[in-house]
C-alpha cells in the first residue's frame, strides 16, 4: 500500500511539474470569482487537515486519541521536551511504527505541496480568501528538494506586489536554511533552549545582510 501511494505521488508530481512550468513561464494569474475563492479556500482546508494526520502522532510519540488530546494541551516547553524524549527513544511508538507513519505523511506533504505550488503560479498567492498562515504550513513542512530558487522568487515577487505578508515569506526561507543546516537570513522565528526554558530568536550570522533583507520585504530591522 505503501509503495503504491508513493508511486502515487511520484505520477502526480510528474504530471504537475509540466504544467507548473508552463504558469511559471509569464502566464497571466487567472482571475477569481466568488466561487472559486471557495473552492479554494476548502481545497486548502482539507490539505491542512491532511498535513496534521499523522504528525502529532508521531512527534509526540502516541497513536490514542485521548492521550494525544491531552499531550497537546501542554506547555510549548513541556511539548518540546516530550517530543525530544520521543526523537531519542525514551517514549513513544516503535522507530518501525514511527519510520512507516513518516513515509506516508511525507507522501501526504509532497502532494499538498503539489497542489499549493501549482495553486500559487495558477492564481497567485492566495490573499483574499484565506489567512496567510495556512498557506505557509503547507510550505513549511516541505522538503528542501521541493523548494527551489525558482519558487523562492516567485514567492518573493508576491511579496512585493503586495500579495503574500513579508513575515510568511520569511518564516519559510529561514526553515529551509535550517533545514539545509544553513545560517537563516531574516531571523524571525523563536527556538526553544532546553537548558533555559525560553524560547528566543537566534543571533543574527550578519547583521547587515538580515537587516538589508527584512527592509527589502518590509520588516523592521533588528538591533545589533
């Protein structure tokens, strides 16, 4: 089943990629009514519903409803811990268990990332009928390999017309950079240091560059 719904995906993606490239070549952003706008939106809803199904299971390391109901009611820093126990194998399922639930979500997040890539050169970034968080959860918990250059400009170009928030923006290239363990650029988002129970946003690796770059895309700059 497995291989069959990755072999799935790997169609798909082929199939997409033509069609992608084509919107990436200059084609105008189709327009949207009022119909389409809530085609959209919902097509976007069911892909986060589909990005959640099998992550907190296995970040926090537990298949029962209830249990994992409650482990998400706790603290941020109390979640991190958990899920730390749960990446050294102190609890949770079996790395069998854990490894085959990370094969299918992967496959899960390569076609959501399909579908709101090929959404984005089709139509634009999405600002009207939906909030711009969605849209970056989606981006966020794509792999490296997906992200290319050619998205980040498209991506960065929505930005400057006005279309997707410079924050989002952002959020996404400075995961990526992390992701590639590269230093980020904007430095927006917070990590959690387990030795202070805080979380806090990492020392810029050159000022000047991530000062240049959050003016560039309208966020204030940092102090040194």
């Amino acid at each position: 089943m497995l291989k069959h719904l990755c072999l799935y995906v790997i169609i798909i993606f082929s199939f997409a990629a033509g069609s992608i490239r084509t919107f990436a070549q200059g084609s105008a952003h189709i327009p949207l009514n009022k119909a389409l706008k809530d085609s959209l939106r919902n097509e976007i809803e069911n892909m986060l519903a589909n990005d959640q199904k099998y992550r907190w299971v296995i970040q926090f390391g537990e298949t029962d409803e209830n249990k994992l109901a409650e482990l998400r009611k706790m603290s941020e820093p109390d979640q991190f811990r958990r899920m730390k126990d749960v990446m050294d194998g102190k609890v949770g399922i079996s790395e069998h268990i854990k490894d085959s639930l990370w094969h299918i979500q992967a496959a899960i997040d390569s076609s959501n990332f399909i579908k709101m890539q090929g959404l984005i050169y089709t139509y634009g970034y999405p600002k009207k009928y939906i909030e711009a968080y969605k849209v970056s959860t989606i981006f966020l918990h794509a792999s490296p390999r997906w992200m290319t250059m050619d998205f980040f400009k498209t991506l960065k170009e929505e930005v400057m017309n006005g279309n997707m928030p410079g924050l989002e923006y952002a959020e996404i290239y400075d995961r990526q950079q992390i992701d590639k363990k590269l230093p980020e650029l904007y430095y927006v988002g917070k990590h959690f240091d387990s030795k202070t129970n805080t979380f806090a946003i990492a020392k810029p690796f050159d000022i000047e560059a991530t000062n240049k770059a959050r003016e560039e895309i309208g966020l204030k700059k940092l102090k040194d």
